[in-house]
C-alpha cells in the first residue's frame, strides 16, 4: 500500500486538491515529484536514518516532500508555522536537520532562523524555499526539477519524527521507526484506516486542519496509501466546511472538538444549506468533546461520528463509534 501502486493503476486520480484554488495533483504527479524529491536528497548526501525538516502552511506541494523523504528512509519532522523564533529554532537543532524545506509565505521565522541555527547547524545541506526566495535560500521548485523522477535505486521506509507539546519542558521528538523496510509495509494505523473506517479507493477525504499535526499528517497519508482522493482546506472555516462536504461528497473526515462547536454555532438555515449525507465516517480526537455537543453532533448528521484516543508516540489506540457512545456517554 503505497501512491507509487495507484499512479501505475490510476494515474490520473486526483491523490489530492487544495480546497480553496481547486488546485489538483494527481497519483502519477505524485509519484514523479516525490521520486525527484528523494533524488535530490539522495544528490545532497542524505542516507537513510538522516532528518530534514519542513516549515509548511497547508502547501500544495507538502505532501511531495513528505513521501520524497518517505520513500528515501529519511526521518521527516513537520513544524508549526505558529512557533516563536525560539522554538522553532531548537526542534530544528534538535532533530539535527540537515534540510529545511519552507515557503515565502513564511519567510519573516524562516529568516529568522537562517540567521539563529545557520552557524549551529554545520551539518545543514540546504536551506529551500518554496515560492520565491529570500537571500541564505535555495528556490525549491528548481533545486528538485534538476533531478529525474525515477525512483532511487535504494528505496527503504522513512517515517515522521513529530515534537511534542513541551507542557513539561522542552519539546521532544518522537519517532516511531517502520516496522519494515519496505515502502509499501502496512502498519496499524492503516489496517485500522481500512477495516474499520473502511477507507479505500472511492473514498475522498476532507482534512481541515493543520498538515504539521500529527493526525491531519498521518490519515492524510494512509488515505493515499489506500487510494483515496483529499481535500485539503488551508484554513478551517465551518460553513465553507459544510460547503466541501456537500460539493464533493465527503465520505470521511477528521475534526476536533472545537469545531463540531463552531459548527453548531451556524444558523439553522446555513447548516440546511448543505446536504451531509455522503459521510460514512466523521471521526475526532485531540481534545475531550462535550456530551451535548456530541450529542447535538450525532442528531444532525447521524451515527457516523467515530471517537479515537491515541499518542503521537503510537502506544495504542482506543475507538469508539456513535451506537456505543450514546449508550454510554
């Protein structure tokens, strides 16, 4: 289970489209991007084990770099565009990076941090930038469309090396290695995606929260890994998240809390605006929700809402879907 599998059965599959342009990349544009990805960090001396880290808003081209590192055994942390200069200077020290991929958009921290970890960092390979460049910076686009999109002789499984809160001190990577090498490996996480979520190939998939999240990152992938199509919002909004569910037929989807409440905020006429019924599967975590709320929740768009709790650390996983819950709130 890999996009590599579905660009050569559906190449032209939209593996993923950006909410707000309709902006779409196929399996096979995929499958060539993060084949030139995984050569150019193969041609800047990367080896399996090695990190990179991504600063990335909800970027049309987040998930390339993703599965170039995923495909080149390279251990991948995603940081939040929210952090202060200070702590994203050390996630990125920390992991010992020797890549850091990020955009224009946030080039204010990423100057920043050129100028904070440039000279603690001897190991960094490449400073990239996506959409335009500042000085120090290297113009991404470019930099990978000097390499071929074949796949590396030496392919072997990478995965995310993800930070935690820090509520107690300082931030600390987690990083879960691949059960096995192979690319294309199952793991829990997508067994319980497949045969309990029943996610596959017709399903499409709306993901309105931050990509540099744990589980926004991580069902997005095993959503791909399984064939689905996601819809990625850049910025949550709840009408216009009703709107995507009814306007491409939203079979699954991934909430917190926070936003079945801004959701049962709306009027009655905007939440009647939007026909709800293609979801099969509305799943949330992060955060305690609310009995009323999730019993508001389960009234308007049925018993489709499936509750989970689990760490970023992968240390088990419990379910629960809306038959149970509302037997036992």
């Amino acid at each position: 289970m890999h996009p590599f599998h579905h660009a050569a059965k559906t190449p032209d599959k939209p593996a993923y489209l950006m909410a707000d342009t309709g902006e779409t990349v196929t399996y096979r544009q995929l499958e060539d991007r993060s084949n030139q990805v995984a050569q150019m960090l193969r041609a800047l001396g990367l080896k399996a084990g090695d990190h990179i880290a991504i600063l990335l808003e909800n970027h049309p081209r987040f998930f390339e770099v993703c599965w170039g590192a995923q495909r080149a055994g390279i251990i991948y942390t995603c940081i939040s565009t929210r952090l202060t200069l200070g702590e994203a200077a050390y996630i990125v020290n920390d992991c010992a990076a020797q890549v850091l991929v990020t955009s224009k958009a946030n080039q204010a921290l990423a100057q920043s941090l050129l100028a904070e970890t440039g000279s603690l960092n001897p190991q960094m390979k490449a400073w990239l930038m996506m959409d335009g460049v500042i000085p120090g910076y290297w113009a991404y686009e470019s930099e990978v469309a000097k390499y071929p999109a074949r796949r590396i002789a030496n392919e072997v499984a990478g995965a995310d090396m993800l930070y935690s809160s820090g509520t107690t001190g300082r931030p600390k990577g987690v990083f879960v290695p691949p059960e096995f090498p192979q690319i294309d490996a199952s793991n829990s996480l997508i067994e319980i995606c497949k045969n309990v979520y029943g996610i596959n190939p017709q399903s499409i998939y709306l993901s309105p929260a931050p990509l540099y999240h744990a589980a926004p990152l991580r069902f997005n992938m095993v959503a791909m890994r399984l064939g689905a199509t996601c819809v990625i919002m850049r910025h949550f909004d709840p009408e216009d998240f009703l709107r995507l569910v009814h306007k491409h037929g939203i079979t699954h989807t991934q909430t917190v809390p926070t936003m079945f409440v801004r959701m049962l905020k709306l009027s009655p006429e905007q939440r009647a605006a939007h026909d709800v019924s293609s979801l099969k599967f509305a799943i949330h975590a992060a955060a305690p929700c609310p009995v009323p709320i999730k019993e508001q929740m389960i009234g308007w768009w049925g018993p489709v809402i499936w509750e989970y709790y689990a760490g970023t650390e992968g240390n088990g996983m419990t379910l629960v879907h809306s038959k149970d819950w509302l037997s036992h709130k």
